[in-house]
C-alpha cells in the first residue's frame, strides 16, 4: 500500500532535519545544543513553517534561547535557501512546544495513582 505523502510533509521532514543541524552547529548560545525540534508544519503554499521545540533547561535559558531563535530566523532561512532549491522558503515562526512537560506531568500523576492502595475488591 502506498503511502500518501505530500510535498508540504517531505519539505516539512526535510527543514526539520536541517533546521535541527543548523542549530546545533551554528546558533550562538551555549545551550543551543539542548534544543530538540518536535515538529515542523508548513503551508500547503510553502510561505510559512511552524517550528516546534523544546528545550532542556531553566525557565531563564528557555526564554533566551526563544528570544535567540527569533533573533536568528532570518539566518536560518537564508541558510536554508542554500541547501534546499524551493521557489519560495517558508518564513520560519518559532512555537515553544509543551507537550513533553505535559507528557511529564501525566506520567507522574499515573505513578502517583499506581502507588494508592487498592481496594479490598479490587483483585484484577
């Protein structure tokens, strides 16, 4: 069975893989290599990605590395234009994504309800 991808998944794929590589290696902050991108999504006429990270770290360095990574966007996106041959580069917006803290979070309140007693009735 044939997988349906469209062009705006496969370019999305590919600007995560390099956006990720980009930071890591040339994004001026110290921390710069804790960040994680989850997920890219671009518009079905390639003008603008959302890029979702994380980022592992203190609330302060959170909010520099977003002020950081909205300061170097447009780098990004002329770094990118040179290694991926598009008509037009999507203008990159950053979103920080929760979704790992949340994930955290459930995953201590289920330990937290694991560790109850039981009820007397309860055998399964």
């Amino acid at each position: 069975m044939a997988k349906n991808f469209t062009r705006s998944d496969r370019i999305a794929q590919q600007l995560q893989r390099d956006l990720a590589e980009l930071i890591r290696a040339e994004l001026d902050h110290p921390k710069a290599a804790l960040v994680t991108l989850t997920d890219v999504e671009v518009t079905r006429d390639n003008s603008h990605a959302k890029v979702f990270y994380t980022f592992l770290g203190s609330e302060e360095d959170a909010q520099s590395i977003a002020a950081k990574l909205e300061a170097a966007k447009g780098y990004l996106r002329s770094e990118l234009a040179r290694g991926i041959k598009l008509f037009k580069m999507p203008e990159l917006h950053f979103h920080y994504d929760h979704s790992v803290e949340q994930g955290m979070h459930l995953d201590g309140l289920i330990s937290q309800a694991a560790a109850l007693p039981r009820a007397p009735d309860d055998d399964a």
